[in-house]
C-alpha cells in the first residue's frame, strides 16, 4: 500500500509539472503571436502614416509650423499645428472622436501606465484619459494627440496599434510618434518611438527594433 501510495505522488507530482510546462510553452507561443501580429500592425500602421505625412505637406504647401527641428539653427515650431492636425486627420476616416475625457466616453482602454516625466505631461493619466483628444480610426486603432494643459498641441502624438485589444501597454501596442524636421526641410517621424511613454519591460523603444 505505501508503495501505491508513493507511486501515485511520483505520478501525480511528474503530471503536475509536465501540464506547467505545457501550459508555461502556450503562453509563450501565445505571447510570441500576439506581439508578431502587434509588429505586423504597426508597420501597416506606420506605413499609411508616412504616407499621410508627406500628403499633408503637401496639402499645405511646404512649412507645417508644427515640427521638432533637428537643426540646431531652426527653433522647433508648434504655430500651426491646429491646422496641420486638421489636415492630417482629414485623411483617415474617423469612427469615434473624444475632444476630452476619453476614457469615460470611450475612445481609449485603460492602459497599464501613464508617465510621471513632468516634462511629458501630454501623456500622463489625467491628460490622456481626460484632457487630450483621441480620435478611434476606422482601421482600429486610436490617435492620441498630446496636449499641453491649455490644449495646445504639439508635433507628437501616441498611437494604439490594435485599439482595445490588449495588453494596452507602451512599447508594446502603444507607441508615439514625433513629427521632425530637418536641415534640409524634410519632414519625417522620429526613431524613437517611446518618447514620453514609459516602455515595459518588454516594449520596443525604437522603430529599427520592428524592422529588426
């Protein structure tokens, strides 16, 4: 009987640890698929907005007055940003716009954090869920533009790949992108992705690291 017994605990003991590993291994692929398919949206994603970039530019005629200048000879610019927002997003069709408190009327999901960067408040709890305007895309996914307090806007905006699907997590499915200017006039997103967001464990900082 006390080797039944213990013959049943070794059993019982090695089945446990074998539906671990099974189950360890499915989370795993599990999270592996969901952030190649996060990857694959995003560069569909930042794709269309290259695009709709360099339309709006040329909508507009050259100067968008809404731009972070990588020349140290050019002052960064946000004079026409209203207006280089409302020609930017003429491009996209437009589910759901939230002018404020978005969390309340829906137009974002609760995301896991916020910034703490005082000089990032754009992106901070109060700001994104109810000051800054968000804007729910017919392709699913969701435009946060950054605000400062007296919602003015500036050249940077955050992104939700896949919406309200989650993990709701920056770097991961939430990205930011930069509208920058260079020496020579040429208007492009920035590299790093992550600016004022804070970046999981397991989030991507840079486009490169998409590409990669």
């Amino acid at each position: 009987m006390k080797k039944y017994d213990a013959f049943n605990l070794t059993f019982f003991t090695i089945l446990g640890v074998f539906i671990l590993l099974i189950v360890f291994a499915v989370t795993t692929v599990i999270d592996s698929l969901a952030q190649s398919e996060n990857k694959r949206r995003f560069k569909n994603i930042y794709s269309t907005y290259q695009t709709v970039l360099l339309n709006t530019i040329r909508d507009i005629g050259g100067d968008t007055g809404c731009y972070f200048s990588t020349d140290p000879a050019v002052s960064n610019d946000y004079s026409g940003c209203d207006y280089f927002y409302q020609t930017f997003l003429s491009n996209f069709k437009i589910q759901r716009y939230c002018q404020q408190e978005a969390l309340r009327d829906g137009c974002i999901p609760q995301y896991e954090t916020y910034t703490t960067n005082e000089q990032c408040n754009g992106f901070t709890k109060e700001m994104i869920e109810h000051v800054d305007d968000v804007f729910v895309l017919d392709d699913g996914s969701i435009l946060i533009i950054y605000n400062e307090e007296n919602k003015q806007y500036r050249p940077i905006f955050a992104i939700d790949v896949n919406g309200f699907s989650k993990p709701n997590k920056a770097g991961v499915d939430l990205f930011s992108l930069m509208v920058v200017r260079d020496g020579n006039g040429s208007y492009f997103f920035h590299g790093d992705i992550s600016y004022c967001l804070p970046v999981e464990e397991d989030g991507i900082k840079n486009v490169s690291e998409i590409y990669n």
